[in-house]
C-alpha cells in the first residue's frame, strides 16, 4: 500500500511539469529570437483546439515543433506539434495539411512534410493545440 501511495505522488508530480513542459517547448536559441520577433507587442490567450484557416495569410516555421500562422497584423495562432515535425526546418520542404469539408485546423490533424520538387513525403506530424496571440491594447 504504501509503495502504490509514492507512486500516485510521483504521478501526481510529474503531470504538472509535463503541462509546464508542452506549454513552453525548449528552442534554441535562435529560435527563440525569430518566436520572440514574431510574438513582439503581442499578449497569448489561452490554448484553443481548433483554429479556422480562412483568411490566413501567411505561416512562419519557428522550429520543428512550432509554427505560426499569421492573420492580418493583429492576430496570430501559434500551434505546438507534440513530438515535433521531422524535416520541417529543412529548405525547400513544405508542409501540406489536408482539410476536408471545414477550413479548420485542429489538435489531432495530421500534416505531411514534402519535397515540392519532386513530390516526395519526407516527415510528418500532428497538430497540438494552438495558442492565439492579439496586440496588445
């Protein structure tokens, strides 16, 4: 009984650094100056599941397991891929998601990385949530 009492506590524990952790992903350094450049006078919201795509205008890989999506200049959704998207940060590759019958983005999708120049899928990953940022004021 009192071994099955520590482990609950260490489970216990470790969910909250886990959250911290998804929350904050660890970049290097300058991947941190290109989010904190994006993100600049800009305030985050809470985390939303979905996201719509209408209007989006532009995207910007931050790292392999961040990219944001800019709407006009006073909004931005920022989405976390839980596990990173292998090859992302690799020039030409490009990412291409699939939207059937909505124009949303959603935690769970999935995202393929391809070569544009012949075609080639060369990674993939799947979308976390995604946390809005609006100017401040």
């Amino acid at each position: 009984m009192r071994g099955l009492s520590l482990l609950l506590v260490g489970a216990i524990l470790a969910v909250p650094s886990a959250a911290a952790e998804q929350q904050q992903p660890a970049r290097s350094p300058k991947a941190q100056q290109k989010f904190d450049r994006l993100v600049a006078g800009m305030v985050p919201k809470a985390p939303v599941h979905c996201m719509s795509t209408f209007n989006a205008y532009q995207t910007t890989v931050i790292d392999e397991e961040t990219i944001a999506f800019r709407f006009g200049g006073n909004r931005l959704y920022v989405a976390h891929m839980p596990g990173g998207c292998s090859n992302l940060v690799i020039p030409p590759y490009s990412l291409v998601t699939r939207q059937v019958g909505s124009a949303q983005l959603c935690r769970g999708d999935i995202a393929t990385v391809v070569d544009p120049h012949n075609g080639f899928t060369v990674g993939s990953c799947v979308f976390g949530d995604f946390t809005p940022y609006t100017k401040a004021g």
